[in-house]
C-alpha cells in the first residue's frame, strides 16, 4: 500500500515537474464591474490631483483640503499600490515622480505629532509595496526606470530613519507619538496593542529589501513583549491580551481588549508575519492559534434575536464581556479565513465566513445598505445582567429583525466588510460575495459620491445618508477601492491564493507586500 505521505509527496513532486497547481476555487472575473470601480478611482484621484495634492486629503465638497497625516501627501502614497493594481499608468506616474520631492524631515505643521503606527501603515508601507509591486512588473511596465525605484527605496529609508527615535525607551516598546526636527518622543508612558503590533510586517520587510536589521530588530524586539505577554492579568485567555503596555518595562497595565480598534491588526499580523516568513515566523503563528482558539471559544456571541449571526464580543478581564463590535472589528471574518487557508484549517475559515456573513447583514440591515461605525447586540445566551442590556427602546424594532442596533451610525469610507468578503470569495469562488460586493459598492456609490470625489457620511440609516462630513480619507483609496476592485478582476500576482502560493501579503491599510519565504 502507498502511504498517504508519500502520495503527497508525489503528488507535489509531479505538480512542480509538470506546473500544476493544487485544485484551488475556479475564479470568475467581471471586467464590467472592475471597470466601474476603477471610474470611482479615476473620480475620486481627479478631484484629489486638482483641489488637494500635495497635501494629504481632500475635502470634496468644499474642494480644498486637510492635513491630517503630516502633509506629506498622504492620499497620493496610500493611492499609488491600488494605481498599480488597476493599471492606472497615468495616476502611477504622478505618483512616483511626486515621492523624490517629500521633505520626511518636516509635518506641515511642526505642532503636530507624527504617529508611528498611522505613518508606517500609510506611508512606509505605501512606499514599500510601490516598490515590490514595480519592482517585479514586467521591466518597463509604465516607463519607470531604476533611478526612480531607487528613488522610492530611498524616501522608505529615510522616513524610517526618522521614525525610528520611537523605539528609544528603557523596554523597546515604541512611543506611538512622535516629533520632528529633530525627530524625538513625547513623554508618553503606554502604547497599545494595535500601535505597537501592527509595525512588524513593514518594519521587518524594509530590512529585507535593504539588507540593515536594524529595522526588523527594533519591531521584533517590541514584539517581543506581546508574544510573551506579561504579568498574567495581561493575557485573560491563552493568546487574547490586554492593551495598554507600559513603554518602560514592557508589561501590560490592564485586561481589556478583544478585535476592536486599538486591539485588532495586532491580531491581524500574527498570521500575516507567518505568511510573509514560515520559517521566521513560527510563534507568530503560535500566538494566532492561540486567540484564534480562545475567540471562538470565549467571544464567539450570537444576538438574541438572530442566533444565525456571530460577532466578537470585547472583554475587561476574563469576568466581563461586552457585546459591541463595528465596522473596523469586521476584517476579523477575513483574518480568520487567511489563517484557517496558511494552516490548512477548514474551521477557521468557515468561522470567518460565518464572521463575514453577519457583518454583510450589518450592511443589508440599514437604509443606505452601508453597515454602520458602531453596534451592539444581546447575547442570545448570557444572563440579562446589566452587562448584557436589551436593545435601546427607539431601536427595539430595528434590533428584531436586524439582531444588532447601531452605536455609531457613520460611514468614514471604511473597508474592512468588503475586504473580509474579497477573502471569503478568493477562499470559495462564491460568486454571491462578489455580488455582495457589487451591491455595496453602488450603494456607497450612490451615497457617498458628492462634488469632486467621495465623503463620509454621518447615518447610514438615513436618507441619503444623513449629512456629509466633507472629507475623503486616504484609506478609501488604499482599502475600499482596492478591495473591489480585486474581487472582480483577472487573476494577478497579488490575488489571495487559496493554495498556498501566495507571491503578497497586504498590510492592514491593504497594501501589497512580496513574501520573504518559500511559498506555503
Ligand atoms: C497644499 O496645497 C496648497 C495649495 O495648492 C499649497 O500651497 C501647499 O503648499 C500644499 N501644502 C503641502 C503641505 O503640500
Ligand atoms: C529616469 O526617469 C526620469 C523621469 O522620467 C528622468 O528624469 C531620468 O533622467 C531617468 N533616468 C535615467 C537614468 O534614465
Ligand atoms: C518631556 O518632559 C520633559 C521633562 O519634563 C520636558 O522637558 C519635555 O519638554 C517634554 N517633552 C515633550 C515632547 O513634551
Ligand atoms: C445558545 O447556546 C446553545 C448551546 O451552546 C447554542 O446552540 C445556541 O445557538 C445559542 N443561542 C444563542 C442565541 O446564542
Ligand atoms: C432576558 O430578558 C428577555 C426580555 O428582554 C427575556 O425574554 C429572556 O427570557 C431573559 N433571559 C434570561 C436568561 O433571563
Ligand atoms: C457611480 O456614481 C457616478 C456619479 O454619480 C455615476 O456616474 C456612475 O454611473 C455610478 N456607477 C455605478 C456603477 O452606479
């Protein structure tokens, strides 16, 4: 009998003779749909190019602009990956000959602080994938020419350079906010667990491309103190953490977190750092396993009234668990399917699915078919102790057929649901969640699109939206359009692979970074 092993041996040796892929979900692209989005692109760019760049956002209705990133042209940077990925060679070659003439050394206004975590996840990261991405385009691909890649490397280096002053403190764990010339803390005594975990991928991926630890070391040795978390009351279930730490010594002062802003690309990273690097990145790994687990056995909540939905409660210490999530927790569905596809776990990918699922319903819930910033619900099976309330009375109607009730009702142009769906489709090949897709975008098309581009709104259930805030922020080109893009269009480089081929991982503002390791 031929044992299972040497089958897949086998099996893997002639895939690679005969280059064959493991069967994977057939794909299915709309070129119609693609094109949509890329005039949604296209519009919200124009208007940005003409009425704010070089600064950083733009207001669209009043058609001037904000600097809320430093002024170093934060809509420009965070635009240039998705330009790349829709072959936008007007747009890329804006770009690239804008990024030589920033001045990382000075924010537009010298009072402002700089974030460590805002900058790289934008910036750097921005700058880094432009260069992975144009780096391996066919040579030639929209004129660029070395002395421009350099160009880009260069400005990655010297805004790290910069930055990294923060990690200047008695533990390594990084100060968040910093100031500019010369480059230096504020007196800060804490971080969180998002500012300080969610530098890794950038930091680490600048070092490979350079050659200079430096950079990998200073983000390792600060996460360091978040995969062995200490003392006890900081980790309230295997791998789930607090998340204030202390920059002095590294331990964490409280027991509060879940997959909320300021907790979740932590978690996020995890499996991203293992996908990047297999061998360096093990414990990683660990870690993820270990949150995965607790999550799904201590924060996995089904509503009162819709025990078909699942979200992630938050948590103060292991006796406390309150049911609110919103729009940022929503990436969780994906993050689960990306690791449940890199460990070869079903289960966790069908519980992202189930994740992604009750976020769509969040969206299909409201007036404007736009999920809301905040929500919360009854757990179905909690006691009813004032920690498990009932819905508020103007909302108890909404509450029983939608199984949440709205906390925040904005829409600031965010892209986690559809960036869980974009994992959901590349994980199946379910064309309902490019439908999903499809149907969110002409909402948010019809909703958000005012004067020269796109803006948040402040009621998803309202009529049209309730009012607009007159701002664009830079994600919306990075993420959203990025992530509806890609759930429509051809197979490329950078798709998610659903078998273990994956050539990019994106950060947690959607851009593409190439993976270090052997592919998995
Ligand atoms: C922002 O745009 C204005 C008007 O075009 C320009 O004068 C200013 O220099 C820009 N600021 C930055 C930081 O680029
Ligand atoms: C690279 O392209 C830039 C912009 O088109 C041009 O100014 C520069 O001279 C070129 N450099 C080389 C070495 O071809
Ligand atoms: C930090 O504290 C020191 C000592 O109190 C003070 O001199 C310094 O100005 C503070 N730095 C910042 C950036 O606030
Ligand atoms: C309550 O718990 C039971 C048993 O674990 C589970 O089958 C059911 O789905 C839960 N219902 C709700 C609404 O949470
Ligand atoms: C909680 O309150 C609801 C009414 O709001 C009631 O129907 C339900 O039985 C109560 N559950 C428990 C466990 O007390
Ligand atoms: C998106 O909105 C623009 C501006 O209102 C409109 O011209 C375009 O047709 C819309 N696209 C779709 C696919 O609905």
């Amino acid at each position: 009998m031929v044992s299972s092993a040497w089958l897949l041996t086998l099996l893997s040796f002639s895939s690679q003779a005969y280059g064959l892929q493991a069967r994977g979900p057939t794909y299915e692209a709309h070129p119609d749909r693609a094109a949509a989005v890329k005039e949604a692109f296209d519009r919200a760019w124009a208007g940005y190019y003409q009425y704010a760049f070089p600064n950083d956002s733009l207001k669209p209705i009043s058609k001037s602009f904000q600097n809320d990133r430093n002024g170093w042209g934060a809509s420009a940077i965070d635009a240039i990956s998705t330009a790349i990925v829709m072959e936008d060679a007007v747009v890329i070659g804006q770009i690239v000959d804008y990024i030589p003439t920033i001045n990382f050394d000075k924010p537009s206004n010298s009072e402002d602080t700089i974030s460590l975590f805002e900058t790289t996840i934008r910036y750097l990261a921005g700058l880094l994938s432009a260069h992975d991405l144009l780096s391996n385009a066919p040579s030639g691909s929209y004129g660029i020419n070395s002395t421009q890649l350099d160009a880009i490397l260069d400005q990655a280096i010297h805004l790290a350079d910069n930055l990294k002053v923060g990690f200047d403190t008695p533990s390594g764990v990084p100060i968040n906010d910093l100031l500019f010339q010369p480059p230096r803390t504020t007196n800060s005594t804490t971080n969180g667990l998002a500012t300080i975990g969610t530098l890794v991928l950038e930091w680490t991926r600048l070092s490979d491309k350079t050659g200079k630890s430096e950079y990998a070391e200073l983000s390792q040795k600060a996460e360091s103190y978040l995969l062995n978390p200490k003392p006890a009351s900081g980790e309230p279930w295997p791998g789930l953490l607090g998340t204030n730490v202390d920059v002095s010594n590294g331990n964490f002062v409280d027991s509060s977190g879940g997959w909320n802003g300021g907790d979740d690309s932590y978690y996020e990273y995890l499996i991203k750092m293992y996908l990047y690097d297999t061998s360096r990145f093990a414990a990683y790994k660990d870690s993820w396993v270990e949150a995965a687990d607790s999550s799904i056995k201590y924060l996995a909540s089904h509503p009162s009234t819709r025990p078909d939905m699942t979200f992630l409660a938050a948590y103060d210490g292991r006796d406390q668990l309150s049911y609110r999530s919103g729009h940022l927790a929503c990436f969780d569905g994906g993050n689960f399917i990306l690791g449940g596809l890199t460990l070869d776990k079903p289960e966790y990918v069908q519980f992202g699915i189930e994740l992604a699922y009750s976020c769509h319903e969040t969206y299909t819930a409201t007036v404007t078919g736009i999920g809301p910033e905040g929500f919360a619900w009854q757990d179905g099976n909690a006691s009813n102790a004032t920690s498990n309330p009932a819905a508020p009375a103007e909302q108890a109607e909404f509450y029983k057929e939608a199984g949440f009730w709205i906390t925040s009702s904005y829409y600031i142009l965010r892209p986690e649901v559809i960036e869980s769906w974009y994992y959901a489709y590349r994980a199946t090949g379910d064309s309902k969640y490019q439908d999903w897709a499809w149907t969110a975008f002409q909402n948010i098309n019809a909703t958000c699109s005012v004067g020269a581009g796109f803006s948040e709104i402040t009621d998803v259930n309202a009529p049209k939206g309730g009012s607009f805030t007159d701002f664009q922020d830079s994600f919306w080109f990075a993420e959203v359009l990025k992530y509806l893009y890609m759930i429509q269009a051809e197979e490329a480089p950078w798709q998610v692979s659903a078998t273990h081929d994956n050539q990019y991982v994106f950060n947690t503002e959607a851009h593409p970074m190439k993976v270090a390791g052997t592919p998995i």
